[in-house]
C-alpha cells in the first residue's frame, strides 16, 4: 500500500523539493504551511508520517508534536529545523518525535530517514501480539507500554523502542554508537548523549532505586546492557 507523507513548512521550496522526491519514490503526499493547518489536515485525513518543520507560524512543530502525543496520535514525525542545537534535537525526541534532521539535508537523506522509519514500525508490528518478560517487567510492543507488579508504565515512542531493543538483546553490551544507529539511525558520531538521557529516562520509569539499577547496567567505558535482576 502506497505511504501516504505530510509536509509542513512554511518554505514553498522546500515543499517543492520534498513533494517531487518523495512522489519520484513513490509515495503520496500532502501539504501545510503553518501549525494550524497541519493539525487540521491531521485531524481529518490519514497519514503515515509526518515531515514537520520546527519553525512555522503560529503554532511551532514543538508544540504540534507534544499536542499529537498527548492525545495520543501516534503518527510518525521526522523533525525539520535550521538549528543544529544538540538540546532541540533531543527535546524533539523526547516529546515524541521518531527522527531529526537538520537543514539544509539532501533528498536523499529525507527518504532514508523516512524508510528507516517504517522499517522499524514494521518490525514493531510483527511482534505485536508478542509480549516480552525480563524480571517483573513486561512489555507490551503493541501497546507501547510494560507492566511491573500489576502497574501500567508508559514510554514515548523512542523510550519504548529503546527498551524493547534492550530485552531483546539481554545480556548483551550494546555501545552508545550502536544504539544510536539502530533507534534513531544516525550513523555519525557525536550525538550520543541523546542515548544517555533516555537511558535516564527508562531508569527513571523501570528502577526502584537509580542509583543502584537492577535492569539497565551502565558497563563503563563500553555502553549498557540490560539484565535479568538478580
């Protein structure tokens, strides 16, 4: 079935740009020029992704990202923005967006993104009537949610697929780099923190004490790894 993409930037030549390479790929698409906009056509129309600019009138990508997770529309959303601020960028992923990229970018770059994306979605989908257990802790990939002692957690989407590529990789050291490349599928160095802060932010939610952490073990010098507690 043909993916159907929403554009929002309030740049002409950029839409231009990214309607014409994303229908040579052959997707559909559809257009917004401001935050109002996008949020209608949202509301009303189908899509599978969402290419959402940071910087467009009256309401930012910021806050249409947030107000999307909150009513708990989960459609894709790779972020758009002019700065290269490590802080917007994990801001971003942390209300919910799935991928950033940073102007200017080639066209190029903007579909590998998006069908990195929907690889990962569709991995997620083939194991959605599974559940995983690793300790009291059960996940739910279909619900983006786990369980532990008969209380819902619940993640962003990012924090989600993190711990879920965890448990599946249990006992495993898994580098900042390596983690960075499979959740976000950015292959450059420099951006790792982004890891490190939602590796707090699932230490946070799952731990009972952080400061000495029965699943999610920091092995210094190399990355995490998670564990069955003992």
């Amino acid at each position: 079935m043909t993916k159907n993409i929403l554009i929002v930037d309030d740049e002409e030549s950029i839409v231009t740009l990214l309607t014409y390479h994303l229908e040579k790929e052959g997707f559909t698409t559809d257009k917004a020029h401001t935050g109002k906009e996008a949020l209608e056509k949202v509301a009303t129309d189908k899509f599978d992704l969402a290419v959402l600019d940071i910087m467009i009138p009256d309401i930012d990508g910021m806050e249409i990202c947030r107000q999307l997770r909150n009513e708990k529309n989960d459609i894709p959303i790779i972020m758009l923005t002019a700065k290269d601020d490590q802080s917007d960028k994990i801001h971003g992923l942390d209300i919910g967006a799935d991928d950033y990229l940073t102007k200017p970018f080639s066209p190029k770059e903007v579909i590998s993104r998006i069908k990195a994306v929907f690889r990962r979605i569709d991995l997620s989908h083939r194991d959605s009537f599974q559940s995983l257990k690793i300790g009291e802790l059960i996940l739910y990939p279909e619900r983006y949610t786990a369980v532990r002692n008969d209380r819902e957690l619940t993640f962003t989407r990012k924090e989600f697929e993190l711990l879920h590529y965890l448990v599946e990789q249990r006992g495993k050291v898994l580098s900042r780099e390596e983690l960075l490349q499979t959740i976000w599928n950015y292959s450059f160095m420099g951006d790792t923190r982004i890891v490190d802060v939602h590796i707090s932010r699932l230490r946070e939610k799952i731990e009972c004490d952080m400061k000495h952490p029965e699943y999610i073990k920091t092995v210094r010098g190399l990355g995490y790894k998670i564990e069955e507690p003992t």
